[in-house]
C-alpha cells in the first residue's frame, strides 16, 4: 500500500454515509434494521472458545467412526477435564464445546435413549457432567455438539429418529445447566440400514429455544453462521446482516464435509452482505460467523508420526488465525483433542502456550489516548506524547446494526499532515488491525469512508507492545 501523506483537509468531509438515492437509502433502512438478539450479542462477547472432540474415534484412529465400534472398546485410563479446561482457560478461550455424539451414535453423556454409550463401556463415567463440574470451576461457559447423522441408530432414516433425536436433545438441554451453544453439522449421510434422514431442524429448534432460552444454535440453526470452511479461513468483508436462505440447514449440508478424508475444503461464498448483495432479498437475519478450525487439519486426536507431520498446525499460524477471525468480525471455534488417555498433550499445550504469546505480543500497553469527532465519520485518537503503535482496535456498537463498509487509517505527521497506516472495509463485533511495523506517531484518525449511517463506534483503542526494558529478563 502506498504511503500517502496528505494534508488533514483532504481526508475529512469525503466520506459516504448513508445512501445517494431514495430508493438506496430505503435499502438501507432495511438492512439497518436486522441487529442481534440478546442471545447473540451475549454470544459476540465470547470471541474465543473451544471445541474438544473426543470420543470412539479418539479409540479407534479414526476421524468418521462407522457406528459398529463395540463399546468395551472406550477405557481412556485417565480422562482429566480439570486438566482441559486449564489448558484452555490459559489460551484465553472462554467457553468449551464438546463432542457430546458424533457420527458413530456414541454418547458421551448418561442416556436412555441408546445403550451405545458410555456408559454401557468399562469406563462408565459421565464425561459430559465431569466436564459441566469443570468448566463451572475454571468459570468457562459450557455448550455440546450432538450430530444429527447417527450410523448406529436402527430407527436413523425413518420418522421415529426425530423422536429419538429429540429425547436426546432434551437430555442435554436439561441435565447438565445453561448451555451457550448447541452446535449441528450438515453431515446427513446413511444409516446402518442404508438410510438418509430428513431431519426436522424447526422441531430441534424449538426443543432447544423451550429449554435453553439463552444458547445459539450454530452451524445448522439461525444464530451463528458457519464461515464456510475449516481452516480459519475468512472472507474480505464478513458481514452479520446476510439472507435467510444463505444459512438454511440444507444449504450447509450441500457445502459440508463430504468424506472423512475431505479436510481442505472451501466453500466460502465470497460476497454475502454487501449492497448488490442483498439488494433483491427479502428476508434478512442477524447471523455472525463462527470460524471452525483445528490445531491439526484433523478432528480426533491421531498419534501417528507421519500424520502429526503432514497435519499438525503451528502457533504462529493459530495466532494469525485469531487475528483474522477473532479480529475480523467472526467468533474462533478451536479445536484441542484430547488424547487416548484422556488428557490434552503436551504437543498441543506448547502449541497453545506459544499461540497466546504471539496474540498478546501487540497488545502490551494501552495507550491513553484523547478521541474526539472531526466530523461524524471520523475519529481522532491523540496521545499525550508520540508512541510506536503496534495495533488498533475497532467495534461497532451492533444494537445499531453493523453500519461501516470501508474505513482508512492515518498517522498524524505533524503541522495538519496525515499518512495512510492502514486501510479495510468491515467492522462489526471487532476489527483488529496489526501493523507489520510499529506506526511512530502523535495520533492516529481513523476515517470511515463509507457506511450505511453514521457509524456507531463502541470501542477505538491503540496498542504498543511492551518495550524491552519491561520485559522480565530470562537470564
């Protein structure tokens, strides 16, 4: 990016907010009007969480169990969720959602529905209420993956599985406290008996509404939107405001996961909230993105040497992932599995600790900072002396909707002159911008240069990384 120094005045007043036309400002009304529930804007709060998936298949080596896997199989001999949920905790994850069943039918909780379980195995323990007394102690919010797809279930493919299903969901949503999120894939492949099962998704939901008022359904539900891929891969300009049919439950199973060895797919649809975008639709929802990714390319754990070395993530490239989804107004589901004794690895604790080091490395101080309006696209962070910034952070105040759809930032050089830092296009829940070197400068203006309305700004921070004399020394 060229690094434009240009005179204050010819950078204030230029930009556009709202619509030129009658009929482009009625468009925007429109969109202006879908903001998030009070669920959800308790659900952009979190920014961070974690998946664990574990299980059979953490057993067996295997991604997609077949459903046949005989119980006594499951003895991990020392399954410790103090352990996961401090682990987690120390990355700055705020909440766990565990893999209560996957595609096998195995239950991870004490049910009556299924005797594949559990509970019928020489381990016996209830792995969900074990891990519920954890996350109550480690003061992490608590949420479970039930897969819809069940190749043990006999009834799988015919009606009477909604039913069964159902109970399973009311066991959930009933035995083990508030749950922030309840989390379906689009799996829907065949059953045991050959089998595919149209699932009843308004039945589901209304089951989960009924008993857990406050969880989002994601993925395969109304509130959170699956980004489109599972790698931490995000779009240019994410947007909250999309249309209904984009998030329908059949869409996301058409886009999903096609085979246990398909893991590097993408299927973003790049462009699902802009203007043109939604110009013709009718139906618009709230529904923010939530970034799915692993620490491996894998789900379940795997020990074999030549998969941890074709597979196994860097902390660097976890970190930049945050930054991205966590940082580009999408929520980060990470992925930690636990191994076949029960506990999270060291590999993945190293993995972990280095990946929070590098997403605290910008945000050392926080610079004081005076922020006042040049005009009502605009705002002026200025500091008491100049500092080396390293970050900015940005949110907008989404009970007003998400507004920004292009913004610039400027250093301030001196005798009412401006340099171009850095530039985007969305806001919404957070927009961190990291600069590849720290911006020396008595202030920074950010300008928004064109929005749906007057941007609703709730939070502009600048950040400088810690100077080396702060630094405890390791000698």
């Amino acid at each position: 990016m060229k690094q434009s120094v240009l005179p204050l005045s010819a950078v204030l007043g230029k930009a556009k907010l709202g619509g030129e036309t009658p009929e482009e400002q009625a468009l925007l009304d429109r969109l202006l009007a879908v903001v998030p529930s009070e669920r959800q804007k308790a659900h952009e709060k979190l920014e961070y969480y974690s998946f664990i998936h574990f299980g059979m298949n953490t057993v067996t080596n295997r991604e997609w169990g077949t459903g046949q896997e005989p119980e006594a199989l499951f003895d991990p001999p020392a399954v410790d969720t103090d352990q996961w949920c401090r682990v987690l905790k120390a990355s700055g994850s705020r909440g766990v959602i565990l893999t209560a069943k996957h595609h096998d039918g195995f239950c991870l909780w004490n049910t009556k529905t299924t005797t594949h379980s559990v509970m019928q195995s020489p381990y016996s323990k209830d792995v969900l209420a074990q891990l519920r007394a954890s996350c109550d102690k480690y003061e992490l919010k608590l949420g479970v993956y039930l897969s819809p797809w069940d190749r043990n279930a006999a009834c799988y493919g015919t009606e009477s599985y909604n039913d069964f299903f159902v109970a399973q969901l009311t066991e959930l949503c009933t035995g083990y406290g508030d749950l922030f999120e309840v989390w379906f894939d689009g799996a829907c492949g065949e059953g045991k008996n050959g089998r595919k099962q149209r699932y009843d998704w308004q039945r589901y939901y209304a089951v989960i509404r009924a008993l857990q008022p406050n969880a989002v359904i994601a993925v395969s539900g109304p509130d959170v939107r699956w980004i489109g891929n599972e790698g931490g891969r995000v779009r240019k300009s994410e947007w909250s405001v999309v249309a209904a049919p984009a998030v329908l439950a059949e869409k996301v199973a058409a886009q999903s996961q096609t085979s246990e060895t398909d893991l590097s797919f993408d299927r973003r649809e790049e462009d699902l909230g802009s203007r043109d975008a939604l110009r013709g639709e009718t139906d618009l929802i709230w529904s923010p993105a939530e970034a799915d990714v692993s620490v491996t390319t894998g789900w379940f754990y795997h020990n074999r040497w030549y998969y941890l070395l074709r597979k196994k993530r860097t902390a660097r490239q976890l970190a930049n992932i945050f930054f991205h989804t966590a940082g580009g107004n999408a929520t980060l589901l990470l992925n930690v599995p636990p191994n076949k004794q029960g506990v999270i690895s060291k590999r993945e604790q190293h993995t972990l600790r280095r990946m929070k080091k590098l997403i605290d490395a910008p945000f050392g101080v926080r610079l004081a900072a005076t922020v006042t309006k040049p005009d009502d696209a605009s705002l002026l962070l200025s500091f008491p002396q100049p500092a080396r910034v390293s970050a900015l952070v940005l949110a907008e105040d989404t009970a007003f909707s998400q507004r920004v759809e292009a913004f610039t930032v400027w250093a301030l050089c001196g005798g009412d002159r401006v340099r171009r830092v850095a530039e985007g296009t969305t806001i919404g829940r957070k927009k961190i911008v990291r600069f590849a070197r720290p911006v020396q400068t008595a202030g920074l203006l950010v300008t928004f240069d064109r929005a749906r309305g007057v941007p609703a700004i709730a939070l502009c921070e600048a950040w400088r990384r810690k100077s080396r004399e702060n630094k405890t020394n390791r000698e």
